[in-house]
C-alpha cells in the first residue's frame, strides 16, 4: 500500500488526484492533505479519506475547521504544518500541487526525508532546479512528472538512454488567443483568459497558459526534469492537445505519448510507475479525430515565451526572478489592477534590472524571490 500526502488538495490537481486515489483504493491510501484556506472541501476530504493529518495553511481557516471538527485526523495550520505534512513518517510519496513559489520549501523538505516527489508544483524547478535535482539525486528519491507534457516526455523515455534524445517537443494548445496580433491582445479580460479551449485548470496557470508564461515555465520544468540543455527543447504549438509532448532521438525517430487531455491519467502514471493501471476515463477514437496540427509558436506577439528561454539560458536566480514577476503580474491581473500585456512589461523590465547570481542557494533563491515580488510592485503602482 502506498502512502500519499497531497500538498494543495482542494486545488484542480489536487481533487483530481483523490479521484484517482478513490479509485484505486486498494493500492493508495491518502496520510496526509494540505490546503491553503478551503476549509469546507478539506472537510469532505477528511471525512472521505480520513488522512492521519490535515493542514489549512491559512490560520482562520484552520481555526474555522477545529471548532466545527470532532474526528481522528490532527488538524494543523501554517507553514508549519505543512512541513510536516510532506515529511510525516508514514508518507511514501508527497505529491506536490501547491500553487506557486509556495510550493520549494515542502518539496525540498520531503526530498531530504527521502520521499518520492509526484511534482505537479513546476515553479518549484523552475526557481530552484539545479538544487531540487542535485537533494533528490543525493537523498535517492524520485522525481515523477504530472505535468501532462512531462508525463508525455517520461514515457516516451522509458527504456531510452537521455543520450540519445536530439530534441524535446513540448506542445502547446496555444491557449484561448493563439492567431490573436498584439493590438487585439489588448483588451483581453480576464474572463477571456478564463476559457481555455482543452483543459480545465486553476485560474494563475489558466492566465499562464494563455500568455504562453506557463509553456515557458515547463521548458525550464523540463530542462531539469530531463537534464537536456535549452537547446534540445522546442515548442511547438498544437491546438488540439492529443498529442501532450514527443521526443525525437538521435536516429530520427520520433516517440509521442496521446491521450484525451485528462489529468487523472498523468497523476495516475506519477502514482504506479513503473506499473499502469486500468482507468475507466474516455479513450481516444482515432476513427473521429479529424486532424492533428503542429506549428511553430508566435513568440512576437507572445514575448513572455522568449523571455522564459532568456531566463533558462542564462540561469543562476533568472528563472526564479522570472517566476516571481510572473506571478505577481498575473494576480494583479486577476485582481483587475493591470491590462493584460503589462503582464510582460513588468517581467521584462524586473528581468532587466536583475542582477543575477549563479548556483545560487536556498537563501539566494528564496531572496531572489522576493526581491522580485517587491520590485515587481514598484512597476505596478507606476502603472495604476
Ligand atoms: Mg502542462
């Protein structure tokens, strides 16, 4: 029996992970669930799951929920307990769905307790790649994608030596604005933002997937996931989202992992690897799909795109400083404080003004974060 702590359990990847741990309840069973402040879904979930402990990071959420609840499950709150939740001595396998930044400091702490990472947090190795990579090689822990394109690009190597990989194809749906020219960008809402054609996500990595930020975030999820240089990974955009990423190997030949876009199913492959399990979710019928198409990404009018490859290339604190930014201008943006494209201006002009440090460590990253967020802050007071 696996033991799982599910760090951001009310979130999208975090509900769809129960589903797949309810439906294989003979395999799984569920220690440990955190959240931020959904203290009426945490409940559902301990009644359903009964985990050993249950965090709500937010404290008048987590004080809402001790006054109401009278079961067996321990109920923590801050950063605290969440710590304590990825390194709670039964948990076999943290998987991680924290929103953000937030996400680094529970997933290192798990990977120094020796616990398998499920990592649907990709910000983690984005701001902090080459020390996540270097503990879980260290401490011999795992690092399993859920990320569909990642899942995509692991599966495609099972059995394949990463020498042979000449280049990773990561798809892109393109998001709701794809053929859109900057002027129409424009007066993009956020409710435009919100509809996203294929999958049905969180709303910062719905808005992130619309300014092609969150395909940046995973050419550098994906450049330490993989450990392939910047120059071996290409996006490429494909509206249909059937095909969730390829590899192509030295010899030509390329290997591409298909599926309905469905969650549940790379969660589940993060869960039982190297096994599979049955599922019972809709399956593709390649007698009705019409057409599958490719083309490259419009990196003029989607200039965040480019700058996250600036940020990877030159590495050190960049791709720290770039997710900060990002962040901080996509909920100005959901807060309707910004216009849609000063979400680039301020990532570029934060970016400008970095001075970067190389092989940083936690503290440089964890500074690195902030200074970000703050300097971030000064350009969106100058545009309000
Ligand atoms: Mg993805």
């Amino acid at each position: 029996m696996q033991s799982i702590a599910i760090l951001g359990s009310t979130g999208s990847i975090g509900t769809q992970s129960l589903e797949v741990i309810a439906a294989n309840q003979d395999q799984f069973c569920v220690t440990a669930l955190a959240a931020y402040h959904n203290d009426i879904l945490l409940e559902k979930q301990i009644e359903y799951f009964n985990p050993k402990i249950a965090v709500l990071v937010d404290k008048n959420a987590a004080d809402r929920l001790t006054r109401r609840y009278s079961g067996s499950t321990i109920i923590l709150t801050g950063e605290e307990g969440l710590l304590e939740a990825a390194i709670h001595e039964n948990v076999n396998t943290v998987l991680t769905s924290l929103v953000g930044f937030a996400g680094l400091k529970p997933t290192l702490a798990a990977i120094k307790a020796g616990k398998h990472i499920a990592l649907a947090n990709k910000e983690t190795l984005v701001a902090a790649g080459e020390l996540v990579t270097q503990l879980a090689q260290d401490n011999h822990v795992k690092i399993l994608p859920v990320d569909s394109e990642h899942s995509a690009i692991f599966q495609c190597l099972q059995g394949e030596s990463r020498k042979k990989i000449n280049r990773i194809l990561l798809t892109a749906s393109g998001g709701p604005f794809h053929g859109l020219k900057r002027e129409e960008l424009e007066h993009v809402t956020i409710e435009d933002c919100l509809r996203h054609p294929n999958w049905s996500m969180g709303k910062k990595i719905t808005v992130d997937s619309s300014t092609l930020a969150n395909k940046g975030l995973e050419v550098i999820e994906a450049r330490w996931l993989f450990d392939v240089p910047y120059s071996q990974i290409e996006v490429v955009v494909h509206p249909q989202s059937i095909v969730h990423s390829m590899v192509e190997f030295v010899d030509g030949s390329v290997m591409a992992q298909l599926g309905k876009p469905d969650m549940r199913v790379p969660i589940q492959y993060a869960l039982t690897y190297p096994e599979r399990f049955a599922t019972e979710y809709p399956k593709l019928d390649f007698k009705t799909l019409s057409a599958l198409t490719f083309s490259a990404p419009d990196m003029v009018n989607f200039p965040i795109l480019p700058l996250a490859f600036t940020a990877g290339n030159t590495g050190g604190t960049l791709p720290c400083v770039f997710n900060a930014a990002n962040e901080e201008a996509v909920y100005a943006f959901l807060q309707g404080k910004i216009r849609y494209l000063d979400i680039f201006l301020v990532i570029r002009s934060v970016m400008e003004s970095h001075k970067v440090t190389m092989m940083p460590d936690l503290n440089d990253i964890c500074s690195a974060d902030l200074w970000s967020r703050v300097q971030a802050q000064e350009i969106l007071k100058a545009i309000k």
